[in-house]
C-alpha cells in the first residue's frame, strides 16, 4: 500500500508563563522576534496551582496563550521547541543561566488537539525524534477543548477555554478550508 503524503498547517501556539497579570511588552515584543506577528493573544491567568516555578522565576506568576499568524507542518514542531528554548535563555540571569524571566511552552493546535513538545519523557508522550516529546493535553470535541487525564493542573482548569477556541476560529477563518 502506498503511504499518504498527509500534513495540513497547524496553528502555532504559545502558553507563556511571566510575572505580572498584564502581558509584558519586552515579552511579547521576543516572541514576535521569534515568530514573527500575534494573531491573538490571551488573557493572562494566575498561575497559582503550583509552586513549581517559584524558586526559578519568584512569586506573581501568570500563564496565558498567544497565537501567531504563522502555521506549521505539526512535524516541524520539534525545530520551534529548540527557538522556545534559546528565547528562554535570552531572559535568563547572566550570572544564573537556570533563572528564567520567562517560560515559553511552543505548540500547535489543529482541528482536533493540542499538543506540547517537551525534552522530559512521560508515560503518556509520544517520542517525535531529536530529544523530543509531544504530550496531547487537550482535544477537542463538541465545541470544547477537554484535558486529558494527565494534563497538567492549569490546563485540567482551563481557563485558556475561552482563547483556545478564538484561537481555532480564528486559525480556521484564516486556512478557510478547513
């Protein structure tokens, strides 16, 4: 049987997690560097589910989800994991290279997920080549994104609910054949 030469754009995502409850210009200013223009950008929500983060990056920490105008193949999202990472180090203290300023988590979605690459292996990643991991967190169906069962806390809350479908809208409205 012949393989199918199957890959739709997907839209390029971000959640970003910084000090402050209002997006940081030099912050979003990176990522357009980096990506090139927003299509949307998200209301920022407080990221108080975990403490994980503190000693890196202090107290007052907020998460939410840009969209950029650029899509991509899903199989390059392992060359945008590696541009997220050399960001992050662009914000890091030059004395302290691990203290972050910034957490930038790349992704995609398409019509029917989310998905997350990470350089940390897990029980429910799948193993996309390169040192890369792609972790599903969300899917959608019946108008709604729904986490998985090992999503983490923030994205099992969901408060990016609301954004992630202006997202999808917006990224359909822009592909129209979709």
């Amino acid at each position: 049987m012949k393989p199918a030469n199957f890959s739709e754009p997907a839209q390029l995502i971000a959640f970003v997690l910084q000090k402050g409850a209002e997006w940081n210009p030099d912050v979003v200013n990176l990522l357009e560097n980096t990506w090139g223009k927003l299509r949307y950008m998200g209301k920022l929500f407080a990221f108080d589910q975990t403490n994980y983060y503190t000693p890196e990056m202090g107290e007052g920490l907020y998460r939410g989800v840009v969209s950029f105008e650029k899509c991509i193949p899903p199989e390059t999202v392992a060359v945008e994991k590696a541009r997220s990472n050399a960001l992050e180090l662009t914000t890091a203290n030059s004395d302290s290279p691990d203290n972050r300023h910034v957490n930038v988590d790349i992704g995609y979605m398409d019509l029917d997920k989310v998905v997350l690459p990470s350089y940390k292996r897990g029980p429910f990643k799948l193993y996309a080549g390169e040192g890369v991991w792609l972790d599903m967190l969300l899917t959608y169906s019946k108008g709604l994104f729904h986490p998985t069962a090992w999503a983490f806390e923030d994205f099992k809350r969901n408060p990016y609910q609301h954004d992630l479908q202006l997202i999808r809208e917006r990224w359909r409205k822009s592909v129209r054949n979709l």
